[in-house]
C-alpha cells in the first residue's frame, strides 16, 4: 500500500559568499553590527564634518584615502599641493590706506613685540632721521602709519642688528651722502621703541655704509661695506661683555682671518649684501664687490661662544661652489630667513636694473653647504623692488617701500607660508617660511634681519 513520503523540510539559505547560514546568529550579529555603523556614521560622523566643512577651511577625514585629492587650502593662490619647501604664498601688493606717508628706499626695518618700526632711508630723495611706526595683528595686517622716535641725525643705507631685543643701527650715509663711524642704540620700553641714543664705545673703525650685520648670541658681526675711498673687506665683531646683565656689546674688534676675498685669495671689498645667521654658519650673500655685482655667498662657522672655528682645512671663510651660489648677480636685495630658509627677494642684478625674483636655498643643518637656490615664477614680486625694508611678523612678510630705479614706492608687498594638507588628510599650515627679516643686515642691513655652500 502507498505511504505519504515526508516533506523535504526548509532549505537552508547560505550568505557571505556561502560561508554563514543567513537565519544563523552569526550572520545576524554581523548585520547588526554593519547597520549600527551606518547609522553612527549617517547621524554623527557626517553631521559633524559638513559642520566643520561649512564654519572652517578645512576638513579633517581621519585618513588620507585618495593621496591624489588636492586638499590643500585656497589660499595658497595656485602653488602646488603640498607646496615646495621654502616656497611662499605669492606676493601681494598693500591698499593705499597702510600705504607710507612719503616715498621710501634704503631704510632698516624692526619688529618689537607687534610694534613696526621703520627707519631712516631716503624719503622723497633726501636723507631722513624719520621713524615711522604701525602695529601688526595676527592676520597678517597692519594699520596706518604714524611718526616715531626720529633718530638723532639722517641715515641712509646703515647695517641694522637686533641684540638681546635691542636695535643698533649702524654707520650709514649722513645728510651730505658721507659714510659715517656712528651707531645709535634704540631704548626698548615694554616692547615698544622710545627714543635712540648714540653708543659712543660703539664707535666703528671706519665710516661705512651699506654694511652688513648679524647677531648671534653673543655678539654681533659687521662685513664689508662702502668707506669714502671705496669697498671694504674687513669683517668686525662686537662682542657681549661676559659680566654685564643687561648683555651689554663692547667695541668692534677687527677679524682679518675672515677678510673678504676672491677665491685666489685677495681681497674682495662687498656692500649691500644679504647677511644670515643659520645654525651655527654665518652667511654673506651677493651683494656688489671690488669686481662688480656678485651673486656668490661666503660663510663662516661660529662655536658656542660665537667665535669663528676654521674647518679640517685651516680656512675660517669659506667660499661657496656652483649652485651654492645665487644663479645670478644680487644687490640691494631684501634678505629674510626662517625655519633655516633663507631668502633674497628682488634687489639689482648685474646690470644695475631692479628685479622682481624671489630665490631661496635651504642649507643643511650641520655642514652649512647649500646644494641649490630655488626660484617659482609664481612667487616672484608684482613689480621690479630693490632697497625694501623686509620685516616679518608671525608667518607673514612685508616689503617696505623701495624703488624699481626710476620710482620710489610708498606700497608694500606681504607674503605668507602656504597651507599644506596633512598626512591625515586635512589641511594644515606649513612651518613659518619667512621670518626674520634682513635685507642685509640685523643679520641685516635694513631690519633687515636675517640670516650658502660649505660653510657655505
């Protein structure tokens, strides 16, 4: 007799791939687990980063995905993502309304606390003992000019070092266009510049002008300059005195082991140049000499006193070789150095003509060689600048005044480091490139703060 054959019963349904059984409790806890990370994602997560995305400049993903993706900030104005070391954000002209009051070249420049000062220099083409003053804010402006401390008498084209937060302004052309022995000492009150004093045991060897300075922490060294008789090689140091508080430097002391010179050994008088401290290598770079407009660099090295130390060859100076060099002749140029970079910023070529390009060389940190200077057509100035005062403040810098040869500007430019995206993959601001100014001097000539191969 027939009998009913039982059913087959339920088939079972496999998932992941057939490695799970879709009704098991595996399987539930993994879907689980997936949708509550959506949902976690949907209603925290992506709230919170268009939140972020719409009131910020950037956004933070927790993960650079797509390495390709640029995520570096606009405001970097077409460098590339992540921008070159040293490159800056392209230069910008100022508004008229912080323009200065009269045309200006050939002044020092000085940064006390937010407190601007710019000083001396040829106004309206005539010597000036005027000090103008503004204040900076941390967006990278400044307000509108207004007259300072005015120096004791006209000076033109004089070194300017910062010691111990202390300005010194030193020799410089008078109101008859001579070189002079002077320096003037600024008094410094709560950050903010009260009045100038002439430091009579600071009194130079010889007039100069177009020097150029830079301060270590123990003293301060002046090379080359302009004398009435014509360029000068010598190099100067004035050093603190071990036992005075405040630092207090004493008088000039002449180095002849660092005399400057050609690379067969004679003498080779240099003025407006850039000066640049970095590590422990003290730079002299560009600038004119006995056999013209140079863009060669020279360096020494200083131990922890500040004294110059030769290398394994006996020699103290030592000149740079090849692309150590600048690629093309400089002087007058603005000099600022930062984060070890160091920068020269228009000034005159070999011809004599203002020029608007922006080189910078980055030299290593224990040798002090550098191996290139480099140069983007997009960070080069809006216009031909030679005799700016640099200064910097926080991570912008400006260009004050100057002249392309037929005009003097009462305009600035500023600049800033770029933006770059982290490796996280969010944007973020890049080391500070520019920063203490120099155009040769405090290490610079002109506010001119500052800072090229083998010691060079």
């Amino acid at each position: 007799m027939a009998q009913r054959a039982l059913p087959s019963g339920t088939i079972q349904r496999r998932t992941f791939f057939g490695l799970l059984d879709a009704d098991g409790w595996t399987a539930a806890f993994i879907k689980g687990m997936f949708w509550f990370a959506v949902i976690l994602f949907l209603l925290g997560y992506v709230p919170n980063a268009a939140y972020k995305f719409t009131v910020g400049r950037t956004v933070d993903l927790g993960a650079n995905i797509v390495s390709p993706i640029n995520l570096c900030d606009g405001s970097n104005k077409g460098l590339d993502c992540p921008a070159p070391p040293g490159a800056v954000v392209p230069w910008e002209p100022s508004p008229l309304e912080i323009a200065l009051p009269r045309p200006r070249t050939d002044a020092a420049s000085i940064l006390s606390g937010s407190e601007v000062y710019l000083v001396g220099g040829l106004v309206d083409g005539q010597p000036s003992s005027s000090v103008l003053t503004t204040t900076t804010t941390p967006t990278g402006n400044f307000g509108p000019w207004s007259e300072g401390p005015p120096l004791p008498a006209e000076r033109v084209d004089a070194a300017l070092a910062m010691f111990d937060g202390v300005p010194y302004l030193i020799g410089g052309l008078d109101a008859g266009g001579e070189p002079t022995d002077t320096v003037m000492v600024g008094t410094i009150d709560k950050g903010k510049l009260t009045g100038w004093s002439e430091a009579t045991d600071l009194k130079l060897p010889l007039a100069l002008s177009g020097a150029t300075a830079v301060a270590d922490a123990h003293g301060v060294w002046l090379m080359g300059g302009r004398t009435a008789d014509g360029l000068s090689a010598a190099v100067y140091r004035s050093a603190n005195a071990l036992a005075a508080k405040p630092p207090k430097l004493t008088a000039w002391q002449e180095h002849p082991e660092l005399a400057l010179r050609t690379a067969d050994g004679a003498p080779n008088g240099r003025a407006d140049a850039i000066g640049s401290l970095v590590g422990s290598h003290v730079y002299l770079i560009g600038g004119e000499t006995s056999l013209g407009p140079t863009g060669e660099a020279l360096g020494f090295e200083v131990d922890e006193e500040g004294e110059a130390v030769p290398n394994d060859k006996g020699d103290y100076l030592r000149l740079a070789e090849g692309a150590g060099n600048l690629p093309e002749p400089r002087m007058d140029a603005a000099g600022l150095t930062n984060s070890g970079v160091i920068y020269a910023i228009g000034g005159r070529d070999g011809g004599g003509a203002a020029t608007v390009s922006t080189y910078w060389a980055i030299p290593d940190a224990t040798t002090g060689a550098i191996s290139e200077w480099q140069r983007l057509e997009l960070d080069d100035l809006p216009g031909p600048r030679a005799g700016a005062a640099p200064v910097v403040a926080g991570s912008f810098a400006f260009l004050l005044g100057g002249t392309d040869g037929t005009t003097t500007f009462i305009d600035s430019f500023r600049a800033n480091s770029p933006r770059r995206p982290r490796s996280s993959g969010s944007a973020s601001s890049a080391p500070p490139s520019p920063a203490s100014p120099s155009r040769a001097r405090s290490g610079s000539r002109s506010g001119r703060s500052t800072h090229s191969r083998s010691a060079c």
